[in-house]
C-alpha cells in the first residue's frame, strides 16, 4: 500500500525534488503551486513516471482558507495524508533592512512564518490521534540564514526563518505524544531557482569558497534528508533541526 506525502511549493527547487523522491520512494502525492501551472504538470509528470499518484493544486498558502481547502483537497484526492513538507518560501533582494519598505517586510513574514503557522495547525488537525487521527510525520524548511542571521542583506528573511527553528522545536515536542513527529532541516548555500531572487548575481559561486565543502548544495541532497526524516529510520526523532549546509 502506497504512503502519502503533501507537499507545499512543489513546483520548482526543493520542493520539486521532494516530490520526486517521494515518489521513487513509494508515496502517492499531492503538491501545492503558486501559479507555474506549466511547472507543475512537470512534476505530476515525473511522479506518474515512477507509477504514483499525483496532484497538484494551486493555492496561495498565505490565505488560511486556502490552507483549509489545500488539506482537504489532497486527502480527497490521495487519501490520508500522513507525511507533510511545509516548503514553500520566498526571500527578499539583499538588503539593509533600513532601506526595505514596510510591505516587503510583512510579505516575507506573511510567507515565510505566518503560512507555516497555519499549515502545521492544519497538518496537526487532521493528523493527531487525540483528535481522529492516525499520526505522521511533518518535516518544516527553514535556512542557515537563521543562525548566520541574515548577514548580507537577508535580517528580515533570516526573522522569519527564526521563527520556524522556534515552531519546529516547540511543535515537536507539543505534539510527540499524539502520534506526530516534527522535524526540520536548514538548508545553506543550495542551487535554486530563488538565488537568482536575492539579486546577487553568481551568488553561489562567490560565496562557495566560504563553505568548508567547497561549493554549493542540490536539490536532491536536501531532499535526500527530508525523506530520512519522514521515514520510519528516524522514528525517534522530533523536534530537531538538521543542517544541510556543506560544513558552514
């Protein structure tokens, strides 16, 4: 019997890479976008493509509403969810925060912090025993940006991602007795598509030299570290952050 996994920004970056592997795993899954439709029918195809079910669904995960219907769409569609991926994330162009405009600031917290909030209060609704469910696995993404503290024009982005170490540690050892584990990892230096969103340009290879591995991430090493965490291997495991940053 397949497992089920729901992912949030499973479109591009980590959260593609998720997916993939999640499904070459064995999970059916569910994914969320914001709005690359075209992206999306890429990752539904490559899950098809190791014989699993796939869906994805857009959602703004900023609109608690959305956050609702999201849950409940997926385990319509794929049935209990029992592993969630709460990934999805922007980041801001460097900057000092003197200089960012009030609206960015919110944006970036709205996404990065507050979604996240709302997306494990639903994961944790539908999954813990004490509430009618079977229990699961939650594996929260947050960034090294949060204990090197934004240096390089990220304080606001490094806030949020603070936020979600406290959420994880906090959730995880709320909810270990209802059958939820709660994990996170911190991604450093990794190859996405959102480096080219901070506005420094070749921003991986400028910064590689700094990393005690000498070069930056992949997608499918974090992902790698996602999948241990949602497995039965880390069974044992809650309310930690790993860091997937090549030794920095």
């Amino acid at each position: 019997m397949a497992r089920t996994i729901l992912v949030t920004g499973g479109s591009r970056g980590i959260g593609a890479a998720v997916c993939r592997l999640a499904a070459r795993d064995g999970y059916d899954v569910a994914f969320s976008y914001a709005g690359r439709a075209d992206a999306a029918k890429a990752v539904v195809a490559e899950i098809q493509g190791f014989g699993r079910k796939a869906f994805a669904i857009q959602s703004d995960i900023g609109d608690p509403a959305q956050v609702v219907s999201l849950f409940d769409q997926a385990a319509r569609e794929i049935g209990y969810i029992e592993a969630f991926v709460s990934n999805a994330g922007i980041i801001h162009p460097a900057s000092p925060l003197a200089d960012m405009p009030v609206e960015e600031i919110k944006r970036i917290v709205d996404v990065d912090l507050t979604a996240h909030l709302v997306c494990l209060r639903e994961a944790v609704r539908r999954m813990a025993r004490s509430r009618g469910g079977k229990g699961g696995a939650i594996v929260t993404m947050s960034s090294m940006a949060s204990t090197l503290a934004g240096v390089g024009g990220f304080v606001a982005y490094a806030a949020a991602k603070g936020g979600i170490d406290v959420l994880t540690t906090g959730l995880g050892r709320e909810v270990a007795g209802d059958g939820i584990r709660v994990n996170g990892l911190r991604p450093g230096l990794i190859d996405t598509e959102m480096q080219d969103d901070t506005g420094v340009e070749n921003r991986i290879a400028k910064l590689a030299p700094a990393i005690p591995m000498g070069r930056g991430g992949t997608v499918d090493e974090v992902a790698e570290a996602v999948l241990w965490l949602l497995s039965d291997k880390a069974s044992y495991v809650t309310g930690i952050l790993f860091n997937v940053s090549g030794g920095r």
